[in-house]
C-alpha cells in the first residue's frame, strides 16, 4: 500500500491521525503565513523556529500512526 492510500484511509478512520494531520496543515500554514511576511521581526523568527519543531514532531506522529495500523492489519 502507497503512503496517500494509507493516510486517505487513516484520515477517515482514525480520529487521532485525523487531529494530528489538521494540526500538521495549520502549522505549515501559519509558516506560510510568517514567510510572506516581508519584514519579519524577531519573534517571528522564534516563531517561525517553534512552528517548525511542532511540525516535525505532528510528522513522526503520523509516521508512527501509519506504522501501527500497517502492524496491525
């Protein structure tokens, strides 16, 4: 099974793959949103550090979702 086909099914099924892939959405948006910025402050920056750590985490998250549900299926 592909990684899209996994995460369409996990999407529909697994509440929790579901919170986690939403929150991963909003991070990168709100990274999107800090990068367009043309004058970026310093908070930004700690921001911007900060959303990319929650990111990476919300990720290895979902990676580790999929795993469970390939090991026990």
């Amino acid at each position: 099974m592909d990684e899209q086909a996994l995460k369409a099914i996990l999407l529909k099924e697994n509440a929790e793959f579901r919170r986690v892939h939403e929150d991963h959405q909003a991070c990168d948006k709100a990274l999107e949103a800090l990068r367009a910025k043309s004058h970026p402050s310093p908070a930004d920056a700690d921001r911007e550090r900060e959303l990319k750590k929650k990111k990476l985490a919300l990720k290895d998250r979902m990676y580790r979702l999929m795993a469970d549900y390939l090991r026990t299926r």
